[in-house]
C-alpha cells in the first residue's frame, strides 16, 4: 500500500505544473523514480559478469566461447532433415545408371569346385597364384 501511495504522490508532483520536476524530461523523471525505488538494491556479482563478458586469458576466452548459447530454428531445420531424407530415397528408387548395368553385364559368375566367385576375381586370383610357385 506504501507503494501505491508514494507512487500517486509522484504522479501529482508530474502532473503539477509548477513544481519542482515541471522541468524534468519524462526520461530523467522516470530513471529518478526507478533509482528510488531501487536504490535499496545492491548487485553483487560484477567481477563474475565481467570475467565471463570480457574475458582476460585464453582459457577463460575459450571458456566464454563454449558457454555461448545457440538458438536454432526447429521448423526449418526439420524441413531441411525431411528433404535430404526425402532425396536420399528418391535418389535409391532410382534405375541403376546405364554404365553401372553395363559394368554388371560384363561380369559373370562361374562355379569352381563348389563355390561361386566372378570371374574377372578368379582369373586375378588364379594369376597371382601361378605367379607364385612359378618363383
């Protein structure tokens, strides 16, 4: 209640015009009346906000640089997440490309003593053997 009275008294000062803060902008009037009020308040903590604001050493610059916060959009993130997974379907319902067929035609498949093996690998493999013990 003691609030509400001082702050009708203030008001009746501003609305007086010939009294002392007749003078006084709106801004200067209401930083004074703010200052008042929280005149009875005293911060604490200013060598801490200037330690991490302004930081003096490489460790607390690399301090105050992981501490810094990050606001990301989540829709057009989502979005983007959804498109790329979107292309990456697509892209795999695809026909193979020509040259990918080609390649596959080219390749056989031949039985050798009860196993299967291409035989562009086996005819490599074969080579590399007969190589050896001719050595």
């Amino acid at each position: 209640m003691a609030r509400e009275e001082e702050a009708e008294k203030q008001e009746e000062k501003v609305e007086d015009t010939g009294g002392p803060l007749a003078h006084q902008s709106p801004f200067s009037l209401s930083r004074r009346l703010l200052g008042e009020e929280l005149g009875s308040l005293n911060f604490q903590g200013k060598p801490g906000v200037l330690r991490r604001t302004h930081p003096g050493n490489w460790r607390q610059r690399v301090d105050s640089w992981w501490n810094r916060e990050i606001e990301l959009p989540l829709l057009p993130i989502g979005v983007l997440g959804l498109l790329v997974i979107a292309a990456i379907g697509i892209s795999g319902w695809r026909d193979p490309s020509p040259q990918h067929a080609i390649v596959q035609k080219q390749r056989q498949l031949i039985e050798v003593g009860g196993s299967v093996y291409w035989r562009d690998y086996y005819e490599k493999a074969v080579a590399a053997h007969a190589g050896q013990n001719q050595d």
